[in-house]
C-alpha cells in the first residue's frame, strides 16, 4: 500500500510500478522508464504528466489516436451487451464485421482470431488443408522471403528468416522455403509442385518498411497460379488505411487468395481476421480450427466502428496526403547519418549509418515517441489521424537529436 504522509505520496508511482514489472513480469522487453497513463489525439502522457507525441501507435496499432469519442462510445456500449459468448453461438456484430470486411475487399469469407500472429498461423493451416482436399498431400511447403516478419508462434516464426529469433527455439515448423524478397529469379526457383503456399508482406514492416515491386508481386500471383499454389498477403502492419488505401494489395493491382489482418482493427482490442476467397473457405469443415475468444461481440462492434471510418475515401485521402508530407520533410533533412527514406502512406522508415536506439531513447527527453525497424531504421507509424503540423512539430524535435548523434 501507498504509505501517506502530510498528504503526499512518499512512494512514488513510477517507480513502483517499474519495479512490480521488473519483479513479476517476464523480461522479454526492455521499456523505457516512465509509466504511460493516457493521452489525447496524437499526444500520450506518463504519471509524471510529461507529454509525448506518438509516432508508433502502439506498432501501428492505435490509427484513430486516443480518447476517440466515438470509439469510447462503441465500447461503452458494447459492454453494456455480451462480452463473450464463445464462438459456439451467433452474435450480431460478428456476422456484420464479416459482412463489412468481405464487402471491402476481395474475400468471401472471413475466419476471425485474436492476433497477427494467430492470423498467420491459421493462413498455414488453411493452405495446407487446401492442398490435402485437392489430394496433393506432398504439397505442404510454404513459401516466404528475407526480411519478413510474420510473428513469433512457432509455425510463423519458421517464416520469420532471423536467426536471433529463431536459434533458440529450433527445431521449427517443418516445410518451408525462404527467397530473396524483391527478387523473381529467386522466387521462380523456391516456388514448385510442392509448394501449398507464398507469403509476403506488401510492405514489410519489422523488416524495415521494405515496399514490394509491382513487377515482384505480379510474378508471385502468376507462379502461384502455375503450381496451383496460394498467394498469401500479410497485411498485419500495413493494411487497414495505412498505405492511403484499405489495403496494400490496391496499389499493386494483384489480388491474393488470403490475406491476414490484425493490428489496427479494432482500435487496440485483440483481434486478428483471416480473409480468404470461397475456394480456400470451402476446404475448412468443423473442427479443422477455432478459437475460444475470437470475434467475440464487444471486439467486433467496435472493429465495425474502426473499419467504417477508415475505409472513407476522404480519411485514405487525408492518410496519404500527410503520408506524402511526411516523406518530404523527412528527405528533406541534410544529415550524414541518413542513408534513405522510403514507405507508402503513414508506414515510413529513415534507412540510417548509425544503430537508432540511441535515437529512440532521445526521444523520449524530447517528447517524442519513435520505434525501430531492426538495428539501423527508424520507423513512422503514427496514428492515421496525423496533421501536418504533427510532422512539423516531430521534425523541430527530431533535428537536434540528429545534430546530437553527429556529434
């Protein structure tokens, strides 16, 4: 308990909060020392009151922001109702979710989940369930390129190419190819009669905001389609509005068989969406995968509420303006220590000489929120409700940390 004295805290709230987390929680993250209590808009707050402007969104979640009205209305709302009903039984906002999301994209159907990771997870099992009702039960590799990320369970991780993450934990999912991201040649000769299935993220986030050429990904639709295989997108960091369109794949005009979704979805509520086409849909029967928490009715209903604001044109718009200012201002910064700036929309990256967590830690004195993108990338995923004036405001603050790394 808080012991008082003469009305003030003598223990104070930071700290004991850093040291229960020190004491109790497992140590696979290293956080900076201050404690997040709230925020507004664009703006986040510690207990201290210090004042952050957010320029990762909890790793691109967080796309409208904090303390949206509507978006606390739609929760406050929904836990009036069921919280939970298991995905034994119909709820309203499940069905209509799945309803919104097929009517926006390619998909036909939808199978909901609790994370990116669990989204990908379950695209390999659904690939491989395609080939086996097709009687090709030698046909279960999966196909997936440098520098992707597609989480740390163990089948994603097996597609997951780094060793750091993956030495520890072999032996991993069986099965698997790794190509040369960006390039045909190399994806041309991984791709064959055994494979089930290529992933790829459009836009590679942890990888360090990698775009995919045009050229690239129609190559990977045309090889899927010579070896009977699926095209898997991993949408998880760049889809939902980030790149200036619902989804990545619109700007390249090639359509995959699954996609996988996840982290803005629902304003920071757990959520995952596999999104497929009947072909792939009509090979799942009962029993082939579930989830006890998934799409259950207050996640939903506010993923509705999440999905129909972002997916209006003037809101893509807005993204992809402030995204294009964004790329400017930062190409327009003369420093030594930047080798290159590239992304699409509100997912950029600052390619640097220099390892960034030093950069990244400076930032927090200057009051700002920034994140990496592997050892030697900054990345930008603010909040899709990002102003101009924001990536001015970030730019003044960013300057002199630079200056102060060059030393």
């Amino acid at each position: 308990m808080k012991e008082m004295k003469e009305g003030i805290v003598t223990i104070n709230l930071r700290e004991q909060i850093i040291q229960q987390e020190q004491q109790h929680v497992v140590q696979s993250y290293r956080r900076p020392p201050f404690v997040l209590t709230n925020g507004e808009g664009m703006t986040v707050y510690d207990s201290d009151g210090n004042a952050y402007l957010d320029w990762v969104a909890g790793i691109a979640v967080n796309s409208l922001g904090y303390g949206d009205s509507e978006i606390i209305e739609a929760i406050q709302q929904a836990a009036t109702g069921l919280l939970h009903t298991s995905n034994l039984y119909h709820t309203a906002p499940h069905a209509q979710l799945a309803t919104q999301l097929c009517e926006h994209s390619f998909a036909d159907r939808v199978f909901f989940c609790n994370s990116g990771a669990e989204a990908n997870e379950g695209a390999i099992k659904f690939s491989r369930k395609v080939a086996y009702m097709n009687e090709r039960h030698d046909k279960r590799e999966i196909v997936a390129f440098t520098g992707a990320f597609h989480g740390r369970t163990m089948g994603a991780l097996a597609l997951t190419p780094r060793e750091k993450y993956q030495k520890p934990f072999a032996p991993l999912m069986g099965g698997t190819a790794i190509a040369e991201f960006n390039n045909i040649d190399s994806a041309r000769v991984a791709i064959g009669e055994q494979t089930a299935a290529v992933i790829v993220e459009p836009i590679q986030g942890e990888g360090g905001i990698n775009v995919a050429d045009q050229a690239f990904l129609q190559a990977l639709r045309d090889l899927c389609d010579e070896h009977d295989a699926l095209l898997i997108f991993d949408e998880i960091q760049c889809g939902v509005g980030r790149t200036g369109t619902l989804w990545a794949y619109e700007h390249y005009e090639v359509i995959p068989d699954i996609l996988t979704v996840a982290k803005p979805l629902a304003a920071g509520l757990p959520i995952g969406a596999i999104l497929m086409t009947e072909k792939v849909a009509s090979a799942i029967q009962p029993g082939d995968h579930g989830s006890t928490f998934a799409g259950g009715p207050l996640v939903t209903s506010v993923a509705g509420v999440v999905l129909n604001r972002v997916r209006q044109p003037s809101f893509l718009e807005h993204v992809a303006e402030v995204g294009d200012y964004l790329i400017e201002r930062l190409s327009e910064i003369n420093s030594p220590l930047i080798k290159a700036v590239r992304g699409r929309g509100l997912i950029v990256a600052v390619e640097m000489t220099v390892d960034v967590s030093g950069i990244v830690n400076a930032g927090y004195e200057h009051g700002l929120l920034l994140v990496n993108a592997g050892p030697n990338v900054l990345r930008f995923v603010p909040p899709l409700i990002a102003e101009k004036h924001h990536v001015d405001t970030m730019i003044e603050r960013l300057l002199p940390i630079l200056q102060q790394v060059e030393g």
